[in-house]
C-alpha cells in the first residue's frame, strides 16, 4: 500500500510539472505549442513506448475483446474531448476557477467511477474514503476562491473578462470537461485486468501493463484532440508560426512535455494496480490532488502570487493543507 502511494505521489508530481516547459517556447502562439504536445504526446511518444517496452505488443492488443476495446476506446475519446473542453473553461472563467472546478469535479467522479463498476469495499473503509475525498473537495474549492480574489487583488479587466464569455457558461463547461475527463478513470478500471492478463502471458513484467492501457486511451483521445488543433490552426491562421528559428527548441520543450504527460499517467496506473481494490479510487485522488498541489507550488516559486494580499493566499494555503489532509484521510481509509 505504501508502495503504491509514494507512485501515485509520484505521477501527481510529473503531472503537476509538466506544463511548465511550455513558457520557454517562442514565436509559438498557444495553438502551435499545445498542438504540438498533444500529437507528440497522444500519438508518438505512446507508439514509441508501447514498442519498446512491451513484449508481443500487436498480440496483446489483438486479445483484447472487442466489447473491452471499444470501452477504452470511447471513454479515452471522451476524455480526450474533456481535456479540450478544460481550456475552453479557462477562457471564459480564468485559470484558478477553471482548474479547480475541473479538477474537483474529476476527482469527486473520477474517484467513485470504479466503486460503480467494481463495487464497494466494506462500510468503515467506504466512508473514510468518502471523507478524505470531501476534505479534498474542500482544498479545491478553497484554492478556486483564492484564484478569484488574487483576480481581484490585480484588478483584471472587467470588460475583457465579459468579452470572453459569461461566468455561468464558463462554469458549466468546466464541469461538463471534468464529467468527461473521467474517462480516463474508466477506461483503465474496465481495461487494465484484461491486458495485464495478456501482458503478463507475454513474458512482462507487471508494471508493462500501464503501457499498453494508456496507449488506447491516448490514441482514442487524440483521435478528437488533434483533428481540434488543426482546426483552430487553419482557422486563425497561425501555421505559418512553426516557420521560426526557435522551431528545434520548440519541439525539444513540446517533446518534454509529451513525455513528462505520459510518463504521469502510465505512474498512476501503476500505482493503482499497487494500491490493490481500491488502488483506481485511491490513487486516482492522491494523483490529481498531487497534481493540483504541485502546480500551486510551482506557481509560488514562479512568482504568480507575488502582487496577491494575504487574504487569497490564507484561502490558498487553507486549501493546500486540506487537500494534503485529504489524501491522508484517503490512504487510512484504503489501509482498513
């Protein structure tokens, strides 16, 4: 159970430092670079991995039954279309908000999705679950609102803020994104058992299987992600930025991202299959929260705070140690 944790720390930790090689891109506008990583991300760096590192790849995947494959491959195409959904939600609603809801949404559903499909451990074990799960929704919520008034303490634009879109609009998409997003959750809870069976068969090692489940659930997502990107590309224009000087760097700094990206999630599934029963629950909570915490540190390093009062950051601070509490609670609950 430890064991699983400290991995499930770990993926939170690579997810929550992922993004940030994407500020030392140039001449790139937000299209360009985020295109960039998710084609590297959801189609190369999976391929790659997935022939390297598992044994009889094209068997494995040919024994996955077609019911099983076709889940995966729906919630991965979901999930693919919540991610996408999630920078919409940051247009109209700022990054704080948009985060925290997306994120609390994905981990309130994202968490009980497998106890839907598995079933439910024993009572003690369930509700204490429950409460670290609401102790984390709490820390979301207080970090949601400590965004909101470091907006306020900047003075943003109110007009701008309008021009983007409406509050209410930006909140429905948030939650809707993070509705969908969960179905990275249940791709890996319907499809991992069937695939370490026939990975383990193949002569690998246990941890392999956490390659094969996420190259489905990345391909499936890119499957509507990238076809997006090139859209938005053609429509503003904005081919005509990859011809720059800085373009080898630019994929060097995309191409880290990818990975960091990948390597995350293949870590959280194989913490998951660590944590044992209810690893899907519990290591789905720890990774995301992680996740959220260390993107809030990596912001107060970078100096975002710097200009906000004291007021946000208290509500900051109150909800980095609620979700730390959180993830605690979680893991005593997991160890009954």
């Amino acid at each position: 159970m430890i064991e699983g944790m400290i991995w499930a720390i770990a993926a939170g930790i690579t997810l929550g430092v992922y993004a940030l090689p994407e500020k030392f891109t140039k001449d790139f506008e937000f299209e360009n670079a985020w295109g960039m990583m998710f084609t590297i991300n959801m189609f190369i760096v999976p391929l790659i991995a997935a022939s390297l590192l598992i044994n009889d790849f094209g068997g494995i995947l040919s024994s996955i039954p077609s019911d099983v494959l076709l889940k995966m491959g729906l919630a991965g195409f979901l999930w693919g279309i919540g991610v996408m959904m999630w920078g919409k939600a940051i247009n109209h609603i700022g990054l704080s908000l948009g985060f925290s809801l997306f994120i609390g949404t994905v981990i309130l559903v994202g968490s009980l999705l497998p106890f839907m499909i598995d079933g439910l451990p024993p009572t003690n074990q369930f509700l204490t679950i429950l409460a670290g799960i609401a102790v984390v929704m709490i820390g979301v919520i207080a970090n949601g609102r400590a965004g909101m008034l470091r907006q306020q303490d900047e003075k943003e634009d109110t007009a701008d803020a309008t021009a983007k879109g409406s509050m209410s609009a930006g909140i429905l998409i948030a939650v809707i994104g993070g509705l969908l997003a969960t179905g990275f959750s249940f791709a890996n809870t319907v499809g991992r058992p069937v695939i370490h069976e026939a990975s383990l068969a193949a002569g690998n090692p246990s941890w392999v299987t956490s390659v094969g489940v996420m190259f489905i659930i990345y391909v499936a997502g890119g499957i509507f992600v990238i076809p997006y990107f090139i859209y938005q590309l053609s429509t503003k224009g904005l081919w005509s930025k990859f011809k720059t000087p800085a373009l080898g760097k630019n994929i060097g700094l995309t191409s880290t991202m990818a990975v960091l990206n990948f390597a995350a999630s293949i870590l959280f599934a194989f913490a998951a299959f660590k944590l044992g029963d209810s690893g899907n629950t519990v290591g789905y909570a720890i990774f995301n929260t992680m996740s959220v915490a260390t993107a809030i540190v990596s912001g107060l390093i970078a100096g975002e705070w710097k200009e906000a009062t004291s007021r946000p950051k208290s509500f900051l601070f109150v909800g980095l140690a609620c979700m730390i509490g959180g993830v605690i609670i979680v893991a005593i609950g997991n160890s009954l």
